[in-house]
C-alpha cells in the first residue's frame, strides 16, 4: 500500500485524523434532514377537499357529471366517499397548485366563498404538508338551488 492511501483512509481533507476528530452524533446531522419525504398529489388533494367542503356557501365538490358517477359509487357496498372530488393538484417538491370545482348554495356571495375556500385550503394544506402552496384555482360549476332535490347530500363536518 501506498504512504498516500494509507494517508486518504485516516485523515479527511481538513487534515483532521480519527484520534483528533471532534465525536459526531451517529449518522451525522440533524435527524430531521436525513432522507427524503415525498407528498403524493392524492394526500394534498384529499386536505384540500375536505378544507373546501368546511367553509359554509360550499354545497358540494366536482362538476354534475363527477358528483353523478360518485353518488352511484357510494351506493356500491365496499365504494367510498371520495373526499378529492372537484380537486386536482400539482405536487412539486416544495410547492403544489391546484384546482378546485366547486357548487356553491344560491344567496351566497361566490366571490366571498371563493375567497374562504382559498384561505381554508392553502391553510390547511401549507399547516399539513409544509408545501407552499402557489396558487388556487376555483371554478364554479353550479348554484345550488333551494328547491333543486341534492342528487347527493354531502356532509359538512362540523
């Protein structure tokens, strides 16, 4: 073996050798930065949607077509609610955007829900995920009438 590989295993670039180095905490750092955390689109839409249907003039998620396919799907023993109906997002490693579609109840001030519905959703989200979220997109798809029959009651957490 060479004097200069016998030099590279015992002593780093900072001239420091194992019998002068300073003690480390094993695997070196802070243990909240050690690996990588990952956040699927589904997770931030699923926050999303159940932060959009809790702010009051939201009287459901997702165009008519969305809604009609998922009332037939929670009919289905074994089917689930489908909490990221009316939401899609783009998850990136920090940030994430997204799209609502929403049915807002008639008499409200749509530019009131919308604004309540961002606020609540990029909230949730950023308190959640600790992805900063860019942007919110709503689009409003329908009023909810007072003697309109729900095709789909959907609940409000309370």
């Amino acid at each position: 073996m060479t004097d200069m590989t016998e030099r590279n295993r015992t002593e780093n670039p900072e001239g420091e050798t194992p019998q002068t180095r300073k003690p480390s905490r094993r695997g070196g750092g802070d243990p909240a930065t050690r690996g990588r955390t990952t956040i699927a689109d589904g997770v931030v839409e699923k926050i999303a949607g159940l932060a959009a249907r809790d702010v009051l003039g939201v009287h459901a998620m997702g165009s008519g077509l969305s809604r009609t396919f998922g009332a037939v799907r929670d009919r289905v023993p074994g089917g689930s609610k489908s909490v990221a109906r009316g939401v899609k997002a783009e998850v990136g490693e920090v940030q994430t955007a997204l799209d609502l579609e929403i049915v807002v109840e008639y008499r409200v001030s749509i530019a009131d829900v919308a604004r309540a519905v961002r606020e609540n959703v990029i909230t949730a989200v950023e308190r959640m995920t600790g992805l900063e979220v860019v942007e919110v997109n709503i689009a409003v798809s329908d009023v909810k009438l007072p003697d309109e029959e729900d095709e789909e009651p959907e609940s409000r957490l309370q």
